[in-house]
C-alpha cells in the first residue's frame, strides 16, 4: 500500500525549537546513511524444514520448493526458498522483539542502535505512531537449502514532515541487504514506514481507524474494510465525560468496498459478484479467488440468515457503542458471511443458528450499517433451516458453555 502524502511547508521551521540547536529536520538527516544497528545472522542456514511449514501454512502448492526432482525439472540445482521466505530467516523471535519494545518504551537510550534513537527522536517529537507503508523486495537469486544468510540495514532517507490521510508524520525508508557465505548479495529490501501523530481529541468525534503499531495496522484495515460493526476502539476516543456522544469509526473505503457502504444508505444489503463466474464473496476485494477475473458486480441480499458465530463484547466499552455489544457472523442465505450488530435481543438469547433478519440503521448522516434482529418469520415456518429443533438445542448449549466458562 501506498499512504496519500502532500509536503507541510512551513513544518519544518515550525519544528525548530527555540533553543539554537539544529532542527528537527536537520536532527533527523543525520540519521541517513547511518546502519540501523549490528548485522543480523540467521538462526540456521536455510533448510526443508522451515521451507515446508512455511508453504503449508501459505498454501502454497509449487512443488519446487518441497521436491528435489520437481525443482531440476524446472531448472534449479535442487528445492528452492520461497523468494518471500527471504525475512523469515533473519527474525530475531518474539522473545527478543518484546525485550527490545520494553527497552525502547523504558527510553533506555544506553547501548540503543541508530535505528532506536531516531524512533525515539520521532516520538519524543509527538510522532508516536507508527504505520508500514511501503516493502520493496529485489531478488538477486533463489536461496538455497544450506545458504546462510546475514542482514545488514542503512537508514536510507528520512522525509521531511508529510500530511498523510492518517495524519502528520515522517517517512523512514530502511535499506536491507542480505548477504550469504562469501559476502555474496542474494537480496535487497526498501522498507518504509511513517511515523505520526495521532488524531488531537478535537477529531475525536469523527475518529479515523488510526493504527498505533505496524501489526495492528493490517488487523485495523482489515477489520475497517470487512466488517460493519468495527469494536475496535480509535485511540482517541475520550473514555468518559458529558461530551456529544461520539460518532462510530468510520470504514476505511476503497473503490472495492464502498459498494457496500453506498448500499447500506438506500437500505439494500449488496454483495460483490464475480461477472465472470457469478461467484459471491464478502469481505469485498479486488479479485475472483475462483476464476481471479477482476470484473465484478452487485447482487441485492435477501437480508435473511442465520447467525453462524458471535461474541457479546463488555469490555473495552467505547461511548460510541452500547453495551453489552453483541457481534455476529452472519451466513446470509446467498452464502457469504459479513460481521454486523444483533438489535432487540437480550445477549443471552443469541445462538448460534438463530435465523436473523437485516434492518438498516443510521448512525449518523454519513454511516448507516446493516444491523439484525430476529427473524419473526422464521419462528415456526422452517423458513431458515437451523438443523432442526436438536440441532438448534445442541447450538444454544453450546452458546450458553461459551458465555459461562
Ligand atoms: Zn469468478
């Protein structure tokens, strides 16, 4: 992904402290060309074992990287690396990463590489957030069982301040070259991040999905763009206090999603098709994952379905919401499932198989969602099947196990 960025003009003197010292723009050039810290080696050389659990775990079916007759067939001397692979060998491990967070958020500058002392420079400067945007990878040639890689960064360019959708920040581009036995260069990484400051509270009421580290960045786009009933709560929400209420995060639109959201206003509840093969999917994307057209439309949803899974949230409360906040995975009689609020029903009667029924509601004049109920007619008329009454009970049991345990 690519963040929409614009030049501040005047940041940059604006950053300058009183005092006669160098600016903050100049303070962070300095940075440039300096390593983000000692080389790194791998744990162990490039070897089957790691190869194979990665490609099950992608699903990824080339025998090349599995079969040694499969990978000579296709011109290599033997299996290969996945070219992805390329920084799962050098991961310092959870262990590590925790330590090196702890130290960094104890401002522990002693023994603190470059790389540290720039981030705290940035935070120190109001810049606490951190998203990646950008990761270009070249490769030079296919690893190898055996290759025993090291990697070596350089801080590459540091951006004056940009205004970007999430906010105002600085772009940190980091070089990576990754070496093996002899010195020779099998790869080279960009990798880029923008450091921010969050929303002020004055934005609060409109709060973006703001992602405060780069992990929960891809589970806050994904989670924005996929579900209508988004419980994450936007770091700048006030807890408490007689303030307007505040309005509901807003989705992250794309040109993929905004479909849905469009529809939610005029009261329908739509779901992309492929037009090619005439297969549904939700959450909304780009592509087929049947046929990979790219050409896509609309189907209007019936609105009944039943609830296939579902959580009662208490905690943590934000004041957009009311609580206890039930949220569903609805199988909608099409097929495809999306994530939405249960209205009019007590927590403690949802159940899994429950039939449901959408209604649409305004949040506000800019957000209107699909929210379940009940469904009234299918009480007694078979009209959703749940599996039959034992199903049904099986499914209530089980419901109730998940809230008590
Ligand atoms: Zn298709």
């Amino acid at each position: 992904m690519s963040a929409q960025e614009t030049a501040v003009p005047d940041a940059e003197a604006s950053a300058t402290s009183a005092s006669d010292g160098p600016s903050l723009g100049e303070r962070l050039q300095a940075f440039v060309g300096q390593t983000t810290g000692p080389p790194v080696r791998a744990w162990d050389p490039v070897n089957q074992p790691m190869i194979r659990h990665w490609v099950e775990a992608m699903g990824d079916h080339n025998p090349v990287y599995v079969d040694d007759a499969a990978a000579r067939e296709a011109g290599f001397p033997g299996v290969i690396a996945p070219a992805t692979m390329l920084q799962a060998w050098t991961m310092r491990g959870l262990r590590a990463s925790e330590a090196a967070d702890a130290a960094r958020a104890n401002r522990e500058l002693k023994g603190a590489s470059p790389n540290d002392r720039l981030m705290m420079m940035l935070d120190e400067a109001g810049f606490t957030s951190v998203v990646a945007t950008n990761c270009d990878q070249h490769y030079v040639r296919p690893l190898v069982p055996g290759d025993f890689l090291t990697c070596t960064s350089v801080i590459d360019s540091v951006s004056t301040e940009k205004a970007t959708g999430l906010g105002t920040g600085h772009f940190v581009t980091t070089r990576l070259e990754y070496t093996v036995q002899n010195d020779e260069l099998v790869a080279t990484m960009l990798f880029r991040i923008l450091k921010f400051r969050p929303r002020p509270k004055a934005d609060a009421a409109a709060p973006a999905s703001v992602p405060t580290s780069s992990a929960s960045a891809a589970a806050s786009t994904s989670a924005a763009s996929t579900s209508a009933a988004s419980t994450s709560a936007p770091s700048s929400v006030p807890s408490s206090g007689s303030a307007p209420r505040p309005k509901r995060p807003r989705p992250a639109l794309t040109q993929d999603n905004r479909f849905f959201f469009d529809g939610a206003k005029e009261h329908k509840l739509l779901i992309q098709r492929c037009s090619n093969c005439g297969t549904l999917r939700h959450p909304p994307r780009p592509s087929c994952a049947k046929c990979q057209s790219f050409e896509w439309g609309t189907v209007t949803a019936s609105g009944r379905g039943t609830i296939y899974s579902f959580v009662v949230n208490h905690y943590p409360q934000v004041p957009a919401f009311d609580y206890p906040l039930v949220v569903a995975l609805v199988e909608l009689e099409e097929g495809t499932r999306l994530v939405a609020n249960v209205a009019d029903i007590t927590p403690d009667s949802v159940f899994i198989g429950m039939p449901v029924i959408a209604g649409f509601e305004a949040f506000d004049d800019d957000l209107t969602l699909p929210v379940f109920r009940p469904d009234p007619g299918a009480t007694g008329t078979g009209g959703v099947a749940t599996g039959g009454a034992g199903a049904q009970d099986v499914a209530q049991d089980a419901a109730q196990d998940e809230r008590t345990s």
